[in-house]
C-alpha cells in the first residue's frame, strides 16, 4: 500500500507499508495496522490474495480513508476493478 504522508507534502514523500485486511467489500475494506494515516489520505493499495502463493493473486485499488481507529483504518474504494475482485475472491476460495 501506498500513501502521500500529508506531514511531507513538500518533500512529496510516499510511505509504503504491509497490512492486514479485514471487512473487505466492493464499495471498501479495513486495513488493519499500527500505521498512523490521517482520515481524507488518498491511497493506493495492491491486495495480495494468495500470500506467496503460486500463481500470485493480487488487485489493484485506489481509495480515501473515511476512518482511523486504533487498530487500523477504513478505506472507501474510488477506483476498483468489481469484477475482477470476485475472480480473487473465487480464485482464493479455490486454492484452499
């Protein structure tokens, strides 16, 4: 995942980080982390559905965080591919 640190905005750094998820969705997902990310950030996220598995299974997203808790935060998808999200889904489903 990637985001633009708002803090860095003149340096215009990206900070990029590993992450669970949680509750994910067609309209959005909870990523868990430790990662402080202030709601409003826009980020890119990669999600690997088959962790080191063969053959690799990953989507690509963009989205908003729409909330910060303790245990992570909430992001509103603004660009996702829905079909192709259910062919991760039945592809992991399938390699069980």
């Amino acid at each position: 995942m990637t985001f633009r640190d708002k803090a860095a905005l003149k340096s215009n750094s990206l900070v990029r980080f590993k992450a669970g998820v949680d509750n994910l969705g067609s309209s959005g997902m909870f990523i868990k982390t430790e990662e402080h990310i202030t709601s409003g950030t826009d980020v890119d996220l990669k999600i690997d559905f088959h962790p080191g598995g063969h053959p690799p299974i990953f989507l690509h997203a963009t989205g908003k965080v729409v909330r910060v808790e303790k245990t992570g935060f909430a992001v509103a998808f603004t660009q996702i591919d829905v079909h192709k999200l259910g062919e991760c889904i039945m592809a992991k489903l399938n390699s069980k």
